[in-house]
C-alpha cells in the first residue's frame, strides 16, 4: 500500500514539474521554460539594424521569418562578451512572436518541480528581478529561473507588442 502511495505522489509530483532549458551567461547557469523554445542554432552574424540598442545584434532570415536577435549578455551587462563556436541563438516563441537570444553556451534540459524553485530574494529598488522566478539548485548548480517571456515583452526590450 505505502509503495502504491509513494508512486501515486511521485506521478504527481513529475506531472506538476516542467522542463527547462538551461544555458550560461558569462559564469553563470539560467534556465527558461523549454515550452518556449523553438530551436536552438549556431550564431551565425545577423544584418545589422541601424539606430537599434547595443543589446539587439540585428536580424536574421529563418526560413522566411525575419528574426530579430538579442545578445543577453550585452543586455545583462556581462564584462565580456566573446563568440566563440560554443555561442549559439536560442530562437523563442514568445507573445505569438519569434525572437532569438545569444547565449555563451546551451547546457540540457531539466526538470524542476516547483517545490525546487526558491523565490528570488528582494533586492529592493536598486536590482529589478521581475524576470526571475526563483532559484534552483540541481545537483550542485545554482540556476536562474528566468521568466524569459516577461523579459521580452519588458518596455525596455521594446521588441514585441504588448497586446499580442
């Protein structure tokens, strides 16, 4: 009976977690909802915009789909930001959009049930975490649940209509 109990409560727990996608940023490991991951591809240059912010490397056709292409790490003011043939573009579905992310490396896809995700701490005004869900440590790895949709509809990324 107790191990019908223990594989009851184990069914619910793998039905309440989700995946996530997990890359790093300079020295550290965030993880995004993988349901928002479109494919993941080799950087290759993108066409640059004129008048666009740092952050935005310009744009890229994939497969008829001009994708606009966001380096993270520029965004997140990481001190140095080198391609390298590990960097790679994250291409996201986001708010009915397509948007491609540049990231120093893409690790593996986790599983987090939601009792493994601390909330964020408060860093008062001074550190906006607004696109953070939490915390999670996976065998030894701290991870940066990041709310990646929020961060790509934020005012300051400009990059999709809100209403969509």
């Amino acid at each position: 009976m107790e191990a019908m109990q223990g594989a009851s409560q184990r069914h619910e727990e793998e039905l309440a977690s989700s995946e996530f996608l997990t890359f790093t940023l300079g020295q550290e490991e965030y993880a995004i909802d993988i349901l928002r991951v479109q494919e993941i591809r080799g950087y290759e240059k993108p066409t640059l915009i004129a008048n666009a912010p740092a952050f935005i490397k310009g744009v890229i056709n994939l497969r008829g789909i001009i994708v606009p292409i966001v380096d993270l790490r520029i965004k997140f003011h990481l001190s140095q930001v080198e391609y390298t043939p590990f960097t790679v573009v994250i291409i996201l579905n986001v708010a009915s959009r397509v948007v491609g992310i540049v990231v120093d490396s893409v690790s593996d896809v986790i599983r987090l049930n939601p009792a493994q995700i601390r909330p964020a701490p408060d860093f008062s005004a001074s550190f906006d975490t607004r696109y953070i869900q939490g915390l999670a440590t996976v065998d030894g790895r701290m991870l940066i649940v990041t709310d990646i949709e929020q961060l790509m509809i934020s005012p300051e990324m400009d990059l999709l209509d809100t209403a969509a």
